[in-house]
C-alpha cells in the first residue's frame, strides 16, 4: 500500500515503509521497520545501477531479521487458476495523450501460466523474469521472495488488472 508518499511492503515477515528516488546517475532508498525501531537508508551516485538501491536496503533489513519463507504448495488445480491470469499487463502511470505515450509499450509485462502450476511475471526485456505462486485468491507471492501481486476484476473469472510488484501502480490487461 502506500500512504503520506511511503510505499509499505513486507520484508522477512516484517511491515517495513519507504520510499526511493532516482534520476540518472543518483540512486537511495530509505526502508523503515517501525515495529523494530529500525531503518536503513542507501544513496550512491553511478549510472546503470537498476534497483541497486532497493536491493541493498532490502538486504540489509533481511540480513537484520532472518527468516525463513513458508512453503507455500501449488494447488492441484493451478494451471487451470493461472490461465485467467495470463496476458500482458500496461502500467496505467504514463502518458495518455502526448507523444510520449509510445514510452508506455516499454513498461508493459507479460504474465505466462506455467505447466509446474506457477506464473512467470517477464518485463518487456525479459532481463528479470520472476516466478509466483498463488497464496490467496488471485493473490500471488514471488516465489523466492516475500513481494506479492494481485489480479483484479473481469467477466468470466479472467482478471483485467494487476497490482503489485511496485505497490503505486496498477496494470491494466
């Protein structure tokens, strides 16, 4: 969720709130745990750093409260489940009527339901191609990890939009 412009989200079992920036070459990443009275802020100036920020601080606050992952199984009828979910997904934060619309193509996702009973999540350069695992209604943990996303709406079961992985922008299909 998202609140006062800090972005919530779970880390090792644990509500942790923040917020990151980036421009070209300067990249941080503030995570808090409120509940541990922790934080931890990472800032760095470089080009081509990715989510570098955002990987560190969350390092640093799993590397502070270890935990293990519950095992989550995949249901027996997951592939049936999954193939509602299947499509590609447009994030709804760009620009709709000036010519940088044509920018909004690159942010798309494509979701895939696979035979093992999970779903692929792949950017449109396939660099960081993700598996999930339904733990909820429509509602999927990344598999080696504690992020999660959530498909939403349509006729026939088949969802329209997804939320999730970054908690203040939706997709629509």
């Amino acid at each position: 969720g998202g609140a006062l412009g800090f972005y919530e989200t779970i880390i090792n079992g644990r509500r942790a709130i923040g917020h990151g920036g980036d421009t070209v070459y300067f990249h941080s990443q503030m995570l808090l745990v409120p509940e541990e009275n922790f934080g931890v802020f990472v800032s760095f100036n470089t080009d081509n750093a990715g989510f570098a920020a955002v990987d560190i601080a969350r390092a640093v606050v799993k590397q502070a409260f270890p935990a293990d992952l519950p095992v989550v199984k995949v249901r027996a009828d997951a592939q049936q489940r999954n193939a509602r979910y299947a499509g590609s997904y447009r994030a709804l934060r760009h620009s709709y009527t000036k010519a940088e619309k044509v920018f909004a193509a690159f942010g798309d996702f494509s979701v895939a339901a696979m035979p093992d009973g999970t779903l692929m999540l792949r950017d449109i350069l396939e660099a960081h191609p993700t598996k999930w695992v339904e733990v909820g209604d429509g509602v999927f943990r990344q598999q080696l990890d504690d992020t999660v996303i959530a498909f939403v709406g349509g006729e026939a079961g088949k969802a329209t939009h997804m939320v999730g992985p970054f908690a203040p922008i939706a997709f629509a299909r």
